[in-house]
C-alpha cells in the first residue's frame, strides 16, 4: 500500500460561502476548486485576505493548500478560506492558536444578508412616495 497522506483539515464560512480547506506538507502552492490561487480570487484584497494565516504564522512555504469552495461571492469565499485555513493551521499545531485568536481569524463573522420584504425594493429601500 503507498504512504498515508497527511493532511489537515479545516472548514470556513462567511456570508453564504462554505470553503472546505486541506493543507498538505509541500512548497506554498494554493489551488482553490482546481483553478491556481491568482486566477481565482482576481483582487488583491481577496488575496490577501485568504493568504493572512499563512503569512502571520510563518507557514507560507510549509503548506500546499487546496481548497473547495462553494455558494456566495469572491469576498465572501475568501474570508471563508481564511478561517477554513486558521482552523487547519491550528490542527496542525496548537500553539498558534493564541496568536491567530488575538487577531481575530478565528472568529465565524455572522453578518448575513438580510431579505428583501414584501412592499419594498429591497429589504431596506422602499419604493418612492407619491403624495399625489
């Protein structure tokens, strides 16, 4: 039987984004649903985002990162990855988890989008009063 692979697992979500996260020992590639990391999340701000573990830990060139994302926007699937990858990171080693708590990668963000109601546009913006 070929060797066990070793991998550690961690799950994001944010808004409507579910990223299921899979670090292996390897060189700092990321793939996000098989596309390359640079490819997928266009922005920078979406890169940095999903990057900012790796980077505040060290562990940037220690870990292959693949990724599998689902539901939501770019915005939202990153700050998904970014706790999808915290969490791995801290099944890897436990004693990074003080300092990812401290700056606050840890936390599952709760806002949401709200619905839109009956009667209006939106769920806040009503359609234009008319007096007359």
């Amino acid at each position: 039987m070929a060797g066990t692979l070793v991998q550690y697992l961690g799950t994001g979500r944010r808004k409507f984004s579910v990223a299921r996260v899979f670090l292996r020992p390897g060189t700092g590639q990321i793939k996000v649903n098989n596309r390359p990391f640079e490819q997928y999340f266009q922005t920078d701000a979406a890169r940095n985002t999903a990057r900012q573990p790796l980077l505040v830990t060290e562990t940037a060139d220690k870990f292959d990162v693949v990724v599998l994302t689902t539901g939501g926007g770019i915005t939202g699937q990153s700050g998904a990855v970014r706790l999808g990858i915290s969490r791995a990171l801290i099944e890897f080693n436990s004693e990074l988890r003080g300092k990812l708590k401290q700056l606050g990668f840890l936390t599952r963000d709760p806002r949401a989008h709200e619905r839109k109601k009956y009667g209006q546009k939106g769920a806040r913006r009503r359609f234009q009063f008319s007096k007359r």
